[in-house]
C-alpha cells in the first residue's frame, strides 16, 4: 500500500465528519480534515477524532473560502508530509469511501491522475431528477468542448494524484474557488502532459447536512472556463 492521503474539506459537515473517518478507517490510508471554522463545530469533532485515531490530522483554516483554497492548503500539507497519493473526496457520502482502493489502483497502474467518473461507462448518479442531470451533464460537455478535452466528468471531485502532478502545476497561480476548481486542476494536469484516466462510481445525494452549492459557484465555472482555455492559448497555462 503506498503512502495515500484522502485531503477530506468540511464546511457544517457535523452529521458525516466522524461515520466518514470511521468509513476510511480500515482502508490503510491517512487523512487530512481541513475545516474551515465551520460554524456547526465540524472542526472540534475533528480534532477529538484526530486524538483517538493515528491515521487522522486537522487543518484548521480562519474562514470559508471555498473548496478551491482549502484544496490547495491541504495538497501543500500532505506533500511536505510526504505523501506519494494524494486524494480529493466530499464529506457527505456522495463519494463511497469504498471506491477509494479502486482510484488508488488506478494510479499504482500508471495513472497519474484517476478520476471518479459518473459520466464514462458504468458510472451514473442516484435519483437524479431531469433538471439536475441536464445541468451536471450540460457542464461537462460545456467544458470540455470549449476546453477541447476528452475528459467525461470534468466536474467531478473525487480523484486520485500522483505527488508528482501537484508538485508540477502551480498551485499558486489557481484561482478557481467552487466547481470550476476540480475542472482547472484536471486541465492543468492534462496541458502538463500526465495521463488522466476516468475510473467509474455511483455518486450518491448526501443524506445529512447541507450543500454548499451556490449560484455564484456555477457562475463562475461558467466564466472560468473560456478564461482557461483562452489562458492556454496565449501560453499562460
Ligand atoms: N473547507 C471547506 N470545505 C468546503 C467548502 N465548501 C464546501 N466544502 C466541503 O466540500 C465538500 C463538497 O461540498 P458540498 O456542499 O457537498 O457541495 P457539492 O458536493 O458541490 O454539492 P452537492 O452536489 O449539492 O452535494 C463537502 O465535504 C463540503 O463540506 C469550503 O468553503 N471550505
Ligand atoms: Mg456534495
């Protein structure tokens, strides 16, 4: 088993923090919690978790910024502490903690970036109605047509990175705070030439707590898009 870090953001993730931790207990792997002093006490459940279980540490961070910022905390954490996997993954059980080994074996076979995938064949989402599926599948296709990308599920959030593909595109130059994050990190590590491979998953609706999906976060995916793509072409990505 290599040496894997599930990065876990929470924001009012008080209901799922610990049957999440206890979820991930038996896979081997370490994780990171990074809190953004969410109101509900997300972050002190955490840190008592943290004291009882080895394989758990806590970032705290002042205050929400989005998923874009606490990522990137996290990624510089994990690779000082010397992470060879480094793992993106939702609190709320829409990713199942079980898929985790397979995004793993994805890249111990040579990926250096897997992706879970609702969108590539034998992946789907649960109980989705027709306006919800239109507007996840409509932003993937809107991304990668205008991206020109192969890429299925461009807005995912569970992935699996080599070490490597975080230490090679800048970090510090992201500045995609909600959806659009999980597309510019993808399209940065395909521009930076890694391989990216698409591992199928059910992804399921959280069942406690509360999205944080917001219009301002499908604005700006909206809007980040062509900036990217218009970025690369004038060599700037
Ligand atoms: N640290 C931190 N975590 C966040 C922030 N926003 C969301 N999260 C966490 O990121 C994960 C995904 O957020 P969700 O609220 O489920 O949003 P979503 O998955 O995009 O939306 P749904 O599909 O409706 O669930 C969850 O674990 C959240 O707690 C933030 O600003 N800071
Ligand atoms: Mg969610």
């Amino acid at each position: 088993m290599p040496n894997a870090t599930v990065c876990l953001p929470t924001y009012n993730e008080a209901a799922n923090i610990e049957l999440m931790l206890r979820a991930l207990e038996p896979l081997g792997v370490n994780v990171l919690v990074i809190d953004d002093n969410s109101p509900d006490g997300t972050g002190a459940i955490a840190d008592r978790l943290a004291a009882e279980l080895d394989f758990v540490s806590v970032l705290h961070r002042e205050r929400k910024e989005g998923l874009g910022p606490a990522y990137i905390a996290g990624f510089r954490r994990v690779i000082e502490d010397g992470a060879e996997l480094v793992l993106e993954m939702d609190c709320d059980f829409s990713h199942d903690p079980a898929d985790v080994p397979r995004l793993i074996a994805a890249c111990e076979d040579g990926a250096d970036l897997a992706l879970g995938s609702r969108y590539a064949p034998g992946g789907g989402t649960e109980d989705w109605g027709r306006g919800r599926r239109f507007v996840s599948t409509g932003g993937s296709w809107y991304a990668r047509t205008i991206l020109g990308v192969g890429i299925r599920d461009l807005t995912g959030g569970f992935k699996c990175y080599r070490r490597k593909v975080l230490q090679a595109i800048d970090l510090a130059a992201i500045r995609s705070k909600g959806y659009a994050f999980q597309i510019e990190t993808t399209y940065r590590t395909l521009r930076a030439g890694f391989s990216v491979v698409e591992v199928p998953i059910l992804f399921a609706d959280r069942t406690h707590g509360h999205s944080k999906m917001s219009r301002a976060i499908v604005l700006e995916a909206i809007a980040r898009v062509p900036a990217l793509r218009f970025e690369a072409m004038t060599g700037r990505l």
